[in-house]
C-alpha cells in the first residue's frame, strides 16, 4: 500500500520537533558536568566554536539534503550515490540500537524516580540506593543476574508512550506531542530554575562553579586543554542530534517552500539556550547541597545518571519544603526531555523502513517499537548500567561523528556544497553564504576528523573506565559491528517499488504558516 509522504502542518510544529529531538537528558546531566570540568564559563568558548564549524554547518547540511531529497537517509544517500545506501542505512541503524534502546531504560528509571519522588523513598543514603536497590547493579557486565521488574515495566510504558505518538501520521503524532511537551518543558524547566536559585548557597555556587572562566583549562598548548575542544566537539553533535539522520528525517516532511537556515539557526540556538539555563538548576541545586551537608562542591557534583539518580535526590532530601513536589518536577522534566528525543530516534529508523519497502507508518513504528522493547531488555538487567556506559561511549566518540563526515563527503565533494547551496537558496528562506561550501567540505570534516583521532588516540591509553576488554570489544565494538553489518543487509533489499529512487514529484507548494 502506498502513503503519500506527510507533511508538517506548521513551521512552530517543524521547529518544536526538532528542538524537542535535540533537548534531551544531554543537556540535563551532560551540559552542566562538561562546563564544571573543563573550565566552567571558559568552556562556552570551544563549546561555542564547535557550534559556529561544525554545529550549524551540519544542521544546515542535514536539513538541506532531507528536504532535497525529500528522503529518509538510506534513500537520501541512495540519490545522491547509489553506492552510499549502506551509509545511509548505518545512521538510523546505530542510533536505533546503539542509543534509543538504551535511552527508553533510563525514561523508564525517571519513571520509577518520579514515583518514588512522591514519598522520597529512596532513603537518606541515596547511592546505595539507586545502585544496590534500585538497580541491584552485578560484578561484571557480563552477570546479567536477571531483569529488574519495575525497570521492566516502565520501560515498556516509555516504548508505549513513543508507539502512540509516532505510529500516526507527522502532523498528527509528532508534531502535535511537540506542540504539548516543549511549551510544557520550558514552563517546568523555568519552575526548576527559579526555585533552585533561590536555594541558600546557590547563586554562589553558579557564580564560582558555573560563570567563571579558568582560560589555562582550554589552553590548546596543553594536553588536557586540547582533551576539552575534543570534548566540546563531542557534546555539540550530540546534544544537536547530528549525525544520526534524524534531522534529514525530519526535514523531508516540510513543503518546498521553506526558510532551511533560519530553521537550522533556531534549533541550534534554542537547543544550547535551554542547556545553558538548565546549567544554573544544576549548579544552583548542588551548590545548595554541599553547604547544606558541609562538603565541598567539587565533591557533590557528578557527571550522567550520578547527577539525576544519586546527587538530585540527595539535594532533594535537603530542600527545607516541597520536597516532593520538587523531585517530581525534576523527573518530569527528564521524562518530557526524554521522550521527545526517543520518539526521534524511532521516527528516523521507522520512516527509513516506509521509504525503503513502502509500507505503512502504522506497521513500521509498530514493528520498531515491538524490536526496540525486546532489545532494551538486556539494559534492565543487573548489568544494564555497564553495557550502557559501554554503549554510550562508543557510539558518542565513534558513531556520530563519522557519521557527521560521511555527511560532509557526500554533500561537499559527491554532490558539491555549491549545488545544495543553489537549492537552499531556491527554497525562499533566508540565504545560505558561501562560506558554508568551505565549512563542509573543509572545516567541519578536519575538525571531526581530528576529534575522532583523538578518542582513538585516548582509547589506547587504557581501557574506558577500567572494564575488561573482552567487554568493550563485545559491547562497544558489537555493537559498531553489528550495525554496520544490519545497514549493509538492508541496503541489498531492492526498493519497493523501484521508482522510489527517482525523486517524487514536491506534494505541495505551500509555505508553512
Ligand atoms: N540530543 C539528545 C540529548 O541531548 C540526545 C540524542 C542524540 C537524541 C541523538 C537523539 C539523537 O540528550
């Protein structure tokens, strides 16, 4: 059966998807750490750089080749050449596996923490509880020891929750749920924000940790300054959602008509925006936290899922009033941030199975989110944390950053930037300058390139936070492998039907309200 391809029914609702994909857990327990670490207000300055060479470049690039090819990525790639479709398969392939599996387990322990929020159950020593009851983590990531149950069960409900907003059609399902979770996360998040301001010691804390710049941290004639650029490179593709296909997705459902740059623009701005203010909720809230127990700040403050399962509920324990009530807004926050990045995730993988064997929406998220429910299993086990953090760190250094170089081969050099400049032009929205030709066929590849040696580089140093090899290599490489091997499977399916390689006709004209 064949669908016409669906379109998004406003410019808002296009704009709110995507800062809604990119607006994620990253930005919440990610952004916050990574400024604290490498030289607080000094690193917005390669954070900044790293949006300005490759951040907006790609956003633009990915946007502009979705709304070219009005395609999925394996069928983007497959028109601009054939032999790219396996590359173009591997994107959504590994973002699928490699981070939305994973990604629905830690919606489902926001779940769980919401809940337990209610009567702060997790008890004064809140590290022992997360790790030893709540997780009951093994030895080893290979003593899998059993499904936690209620991780279980709230993880299905987050893939529940991702069926019934995606297995409609754009306008109706994504692009409605956007409608309602961003307004609703700017307002919690605002909450959030103020409230943890106004915490005893914790304007100070944001403007000793948080504001100010240690300059020798970002030094580029020291090893550990360069160790920061790479970093900062590393988190804007991934707090951008860059490098998954999931933008070249989102943009093949937008009329011919539309503003590309103003739209890549905007998300990136509202993306490191929101990650910005959020900075000062985290900051505030610890901050509040060491001096109500007397430890030191350097001390209090943790990086991932430590920050939102260990440090935030320990902070919540101290607030001398709403405690509850807090704590809920806090994993509602993650929850509404979460799901609105997995629902991209699913849709990039779920519309690359619709272009490529013409089935319907319904049938593809449905068999996606069944696939994806049966895979997350294995991270709700009592080795899940491990295999996570395993997962995690491979495809951040690794996955998404060839993928954002692959991009910039096939755009800059296979087709020429030039081309797809003349075509954002053509699109009525703001103009795209030249400088942009340079960036992605020159500038943003080196730089990734450069990060990707670098990770190589720090891989060789020793094994990533200590595990066995044996397990880095089944986990982390598997899974590097295993994608790879699943998009070059697929790429050899023909196209149903064989027409689907030529370009559709534009549906509409019109330019979105
Ligand atoms: N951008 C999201 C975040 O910051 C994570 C994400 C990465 C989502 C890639 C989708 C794809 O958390």
């Amino acid at each position: 059966m064949t669908e016409k391809r669906g379109l998004w029914g406003s410019k808002l609702g296009f704009l709110l998807a995507a800062v809604g994909s990119a607006v994620g857990l990253g930005n919440i327990w990610r952004f916050g750490y990574m400024a604290y670490e490498n030289g607080g207000g000094a690193f917005l300055v390669p954070y900044a750089i790293a949006l300005v060479t490759a951040g907006v470049p790609l956003m633009i690039l990915e946007y502009s080749l979705g709304h070219r090819e009005k395609a999925s990525p394996p069928l983007a790639f497959a028109r601009v050449n054939r032999l790219w479709e396996p590359l173009g398969w591997w994107m959504p392939t590994v973002a699928f596996f490699g981070i939305n599996l994973f990604y629905a387990v830690v919606i489902g322990w926001c779940f769980n923490y919401f809940l337990l929020a209610m009567n702060l159950s997790w008890g004064s020593d809140t590290g022992t509880f997360f790790f030893k009851e709540f997780l009951q983590i093994s030895d080893s990531p290979f003593a899998f020891g059993g499904i936690r149950w209620p991780i279980l069960a709230a993880t299905a409900l987050a893939w529940g929750v991702c069926w019934m907003i995606c297995f409609r059609e754009v306008r109706h399902g994504i692009e409605k749920a956007s409608l309602i979770f961003m307004p609703m996360l700017v307002v919690l998040t605002l909450v959030l924000v103020g409230w943890s301001l106004q915490l005893e010691g914790a304007v100070d804390a944001v403007k000793r940790y948080y504001l100010s710049c240690d300059w020798s941290k970002i030094s580029l004639f020291s090893a550990e300054g360069r160790k920061v650029w790479v970093a900062a490179y590393g988190q804007i593709f991934f707090t951008l959602s860059l490098g998954f296909g999931i933008m070249i997705t989102y943009a093949s459902y937008l009329p011919r008509k539309t503003d590309i740059v103003g739209n890549a623009l905007m998300t990136c701005f509202l993306n490191c925006l929101y990650s910005f203010i959020t900075g000062f909720a985290v900051f505030g809230t610890i901050g509040f936290m060491a001096q109500a127990k007397g430890v030191p700040f350097e001390e209090a403050i943790k990086a991932g899922p430590g920050l939102a399962f260990v440090v935030y509920p320990e902070a919540i324990n101290q607030l001398p009033a709403g405690n509850r009530i807090f704590g809920a807004l806090f994993f509602l926050v993650l929850i509404v941030a979460g799901i609105s990045s997995m629902i991209s995730l699913t849709e990039a993988f779920a519309c690359s199975i619709c272009d490529k064997f013409n089935t319907t929406r319904a049938k593809a998220t449905s068999l996606m989110c069944a696939v994806g429910m049966v895979g997350s299993v294995i991270f709700t086990t009592r080795a899940g944390l491990y295999i996570l953090d395993i997962v995690d760190h491979f495809i951040n250094n690794y996955a998404l950053v060839i993928g954002g170089i692959l991009e910039c081969v096939l755009v800059g050099w296979l087709l020429r930037a030039g081309r797809m400049r003349q075509h954002v032009n053509g699109c009525g929205g703001r103009r795209l300058w030249p400088v942009w030709d340079v960036a992605v066929r020159v500038i943003t590849p080196v730089m990734l390139i450069i990060v990707v040696g670098g990770a190589i580089f720090q891989e060789f140093q020793g094994c990533y936070e200590g595990y066995p090899v044996k397990a880095l290599l089944l986990f982390g490489g598997g899974i590097l492998f295993a994608s790879r091997l699943g998009s070059f499977v697929l790429s050899h399916f023909p196209w149903v039907p064989p027409r689907l390689l030529h370009k559709h006709e534009p549906d509409e004209e019109q330019l979105l309200t």
